[in-house]
C-alpha cells in the first residue's frame, strides 16, 4: 500500500476509532487527546497488529534520523494506554514483550478511505457539534440579557438610609455576669 493511502486509513478497535489523515483519535464521538509522537507510536503498532515491534523500530519509525532513548518510547505507551483506559479493569490493547518492544493484540478493523467511513456517519456526527455551539448562543444571549436588565431595571427611590449612630446614644445594662450594650433612639 502507498503511503498516500495509508495516510486516509481508518483503524477502528474496541469503542475507538483512529483516523490516520485526521491524525485524531476518537472513542464513540468524542476525541481522546494525544500528543503527536504518542498518536505516531499508536499508529505504527496498529498497522503492525499482532506482531512485536521491536523498540528500535518504534523509535526510528516515530523519531526517524533523531537520537531518543527508550525511556521516551515507554512514556508514550503510558501515555497511549492511559487514553485507552488500558489497565483499569477494561480490555489491555498494548502488550509489553520484554526486552523486546510492543504488541498492539486489540481486533484491529480497517476501512480502506476514512472519507468512506465517515459519509455514513457523517452528517449525524456534525449535528452534536451544531446543536451544542447552538445552545452555546443561545445561554450567552441569555446572559446578557438578564445582565442588560440588571443594568437599566428601575430603580426604587423609597429606600431611606439608615441613621448613623454616635457612642453616647449607646447605654449599658448590667446584670449578675453580664454586661449588654444597647441602642437609645433618638428623635430624628
């Protein structure tokens, strides 16, 4: 297969789907996000499902004619199952062979153009999106109406301020263990 091809492959393997010339991954409708070198590695051991790739290979496919200890390799892979949920009671799709590299052992189903995946789908995966930067609009223009009202409502007059006190019109009462201060209104 030309690379041009493989550039618009679809891969899809449990609830997740990995379009290659999107460079997305999604799992049902939403995107599980990825750094670009973590989708890379993801991408090299689907296309090579059920096989070990070894480490080196791995590196010089991700990272071609650039230096890369191992130690980045592994931190990808973590980074790639934990977008997969791999490990926490759900289905392990990368295998660890030791001393060796990583298997990818999910069911792996490809289809040949994601165009041709996605124009089934298509029109009923982009309602989502509308219909949520539609409610997006309409929250916001309630916002501000409610603010515009708050900012020009009319405003009551009939609210008097409070009298200012001074200290001698405090009196102090006196009683076996307590001692209460209180307010003697005078005439206004």
């Amino acid at each position: 297969m030309s690379e041009r091809n493989q550039d618009k492959a679809l891969y899809q393997f449990g609830p997740f789907r990995v379009n290659v010339g999107e460079r997305v991954l999604t799992k049902g409708q939403a995107a599980v996000p990825l750094t670009p070198k973590a989708f890379d590695t993801l991408v090299v051991l689907i296309r090579n499902s059920g096989h070990v790739v070894d480490k080196e290979e791995l590196l010089k496919a991700v990272w071609p004619e650039t230096f890369v200890e191992e130690g980045v390799l592994a931190v990808n892979v973590a980074a790639i199952r934990k977008a997969l949920s791999d490990g926490e009671g759900g289905p392990s799709y990368i295998e660890t062979v030791p001393r060796r590299g990583y298997r990818f052992v999910g069911e792996v189903r490809r289809a040949e153009r994601a165009a041709e995946a996605y124009t089934a789908n298509g029109p009923d995966q982009r309602k989502g999106s509308r219909n949520r930067g539609a409610g997006l609009l309409v929250g916001l223009l309630l916002l501000l109406a409610g603010f515009g009202w708050y900012l020009w409502r009319p405003r009551s007059t009939s609210w008097r301020a409070l009298p200012s006190h001074s200290a001698h019109e405090l009196s102090w009462h006196r009683t076996e263990s307590h001692l209460f201060a209180g307010w003697q209104p005078s005439r206004f």
